[in-house]
C-alpha cells in the first residue's frame, strides 16, 4: 500500500507541473485548454472526493506531498521537531488556522469569476504560490500543522464532509511519540487521526475551546450554502469578461449578501431545534451546498469529458449521469451521518 501511494504522490505532483507548464505555455488540445482542464474537468472531482473518503485525498493531495517532503530531503526523514516559529505564533496559527483558511477561500473563489477562469497565467501563478506556501510551512511547522491541518483554504470543507467517511486509511507519515502509537499532536483535531486513536481525542477534549473559533465555524457551515449559491448565480448569469472595479465588488457584494442570508437562516432553524436536530440542520446544510455546487461542477465535468471525445453536442448526456451520481453519493453520505454524532475531528 505504501508503495501505491508513494507512485500516486509522484505521479500527482508530475501531473501539478505538467498543469502549470501547461497553463503558462497557454497549451490546450483541440478545443479544451489546460485552463478549462484544470478549472472544469480537475477541481470538481475534489468535494465529491472529499464526501468519500477525505483522509485518502490528504494520503495524495500533491500540494500536501511538497509540505511534506521538502522539509525532509535534507535528512532523508523527518523527526517530531519543535515549530521554528516563536512559540505564540505557532500556537495562534495551530488555534486560529483554521479561520485563516476560511478566509483564503471566501476570498479565491470568488476570484475565480473576474480571473482565474479566464486567465492562464493567473491560475499558474495561484498554484505556485499555493505550492511555495505549503512547501515554506513545512519548514516552519512539524508535520501537517504549518499547512494541511491548519491553513490550507480546502482543509474546512474536508473536516465538514469528512463526518462520515465510508473509507479511511491512517496516514503513516504522521509521526508518533516515542513508544507510543499516539500522534505527535502537531495539530489540534486533525482529521488524519483515527476514533481509534484514544489518547489523542482525550487530549483534544482536554484543549479549551476559543468562543471566536467556535463562531467562525458555525458561520462557515451556515453561510456555505448561500457561498456556493452565490457563486453559481454569477457564474449562470452575470458572464463578466473584462472585470473592472465595480465587477469585482458586485461579485464580493452577491456572495456577501448570499451568505448572510443563507447564515440567517441556519441560525433559525438551529436555535429552534435540539441538539441533535441542531447537528442535523449542518448536515442538510453542507448536503444542499454540494448538490448546488456540482450544477456548475458536473456541467465542468461533462464538458470537459465532451471535448476530449470530440463530441461537445453531448455536454448534458454527460452532466445528467454526474449529477444523479453526485446525488446518490451525497444521500448515502446523509443516511450515514443522520444517526450518529457527527466525528470529533470535524471540530475546529
């Protein structure tokens, strides 16, 4: 298994590099461009990933493979050192990461309306600066900490979707206390730790809990449904080419509005429940924000997958199955998580 997932690593990181040179090269292969590839046919496969089974797309994730790796090429191996951070600071970042990952996506996606989608060089300059980040993190934070378990602008969606994970694999590269089997607890409430690992959640239980990091997630988890929607209606209808200022605005200002709508209306529904109805509410909430992402994701998809077979008349004989896919996933997922307590590790 590890050897698999060592070739899946190399080969994704090849594939991140090919993207890039691709996109600054401005190639593309008859009507389809690395940028749509990319944007369309690549990004959309991660949340339904995500659904399944987070902890292989953290296993894979190239971006995690260079946080990873480059800190221990030096060594050949990586030893559970201290943060080369000042102390506050590392624990601000290991307390408060989270919420800076938030922000990162409540701002790049958005961006993808008025630049990334259309601009080549943009987006190869988003992934290299991702990449740089992560990698620089590594070298700044032990294990996961500086960049996958805090900071990553993914990582708040993989802990909300990952409550009922119907695969899970441990990662091995976490490193362990010395003659333990515990973690390192390089992070708090990670989500490559197993149930299984009682030591750790004991510990995590023990760590106070900060009411502006409690805030922020359930703000995260009320607004994404109207985040996502947001995004959607611009995409479907605003159809902007040349952004100026006031259509940067007018993004921001349409997703703000969604979400505040959409967070309005989670607190209503959850101030009226129980605590388990409660846990059900964010559970319909994160199932109706998947569902409306993949009108613009399966449309992705089924595009792209239409114009490498040369064959772009069949977009929507493509989409229909993905979504009836992405549909069936997210109901399986549903049933999973409606009667059990939703995991630790998707606390923030």
């Amino acid at each position: 298994m590890n050897r698999l997932l060592v070739l899946i690593r190399t080969i994704a990181v090849l594939a991140v590099v090919a993207i890039v040179t691709g996109l600054f090269a401005q190639a593309s292969y008859g009507s389809l461009t690395i940028l749509d590839l990319f944007w369309e046919g690549i990004v959309p496969l991660v949340p339904i990933w995500l659904l399944v089974s987070p902890q292989t797309w953290r296993q894979v994730c190239p971006v995690a493979t260079v946080n990873l790796s480059i800190p221990s090429l030096p060594h050949r191996r990586r030893q559970p050192l201290a943060a080369k951070l000042p102390a506050k600071a590392a624990h601000w970042l290991r307390r408060y990461g989270l919420i800076v990952a938030a922000v990162i996506l409540w701002v790049v996606v958005p961006m993808r309306l008025v630049l990334f989608n259309s601009s080549a060089t943009a987006t190869g300059m988003l992934i290299l600066s991702i990449v740089a980040i992560a990698g620089m993190m590594g070298f700044l934070m032990p294990w996961k900490s500086g960049w996958c378990a805090t900071i990553c602008p993914v990582y708040p969606v993989e802990k909300l979707y990952g409550a009922a994970p119907p695969i899970t694999i441990h990662d091995k590269r976490c490193a362990t206390l010395a003659g333990s089997k515990s973690c390192f607890r390089c992070s708090l409430n990670c989500a490559d730790i197993p149930a299984s690992d009682v030591n750790y959640w004991n510990a995590m239980q023990n760590v106070p809990a900060k009411n502006s990091v409690h805030a922020i997630r359930n703000f995260f988890i009320g607004s994404f449904p109207g985040f996502v929607l947001g995004y959607v209606l611009i995409w479907a209808y605003a159809h902007i080419t040349k952004p100026t200022l006031s259509d940067i605005l007018f993004v921001y200002a349409v997703i703000l509005a969604m979400m505040l709508v959409s967070f309005s209306l989670y607190r209503f529904f959850t101030s009226k429940a129980t605590t388990g109805s409660s846990a059900r509410s964010t559970v319909i909430a994160l199932l109706i924000a998947l569902n409306i992402y993949y009108i613009v994701g399966a449309n992705g998809i089924a595009t792209v997958v239409s114009k490498i077979a040369g064959r772009e008349d069949l977009v929507l004989s493509f989409m229909f199955p993905i979504l009836g896919l992405v549909f069936v996933s997210s109901f399986i997922w549903l049933i999973r998580v409606w009667r059990r307590p939703l995991e630790s590790y998707i606390q923030w």
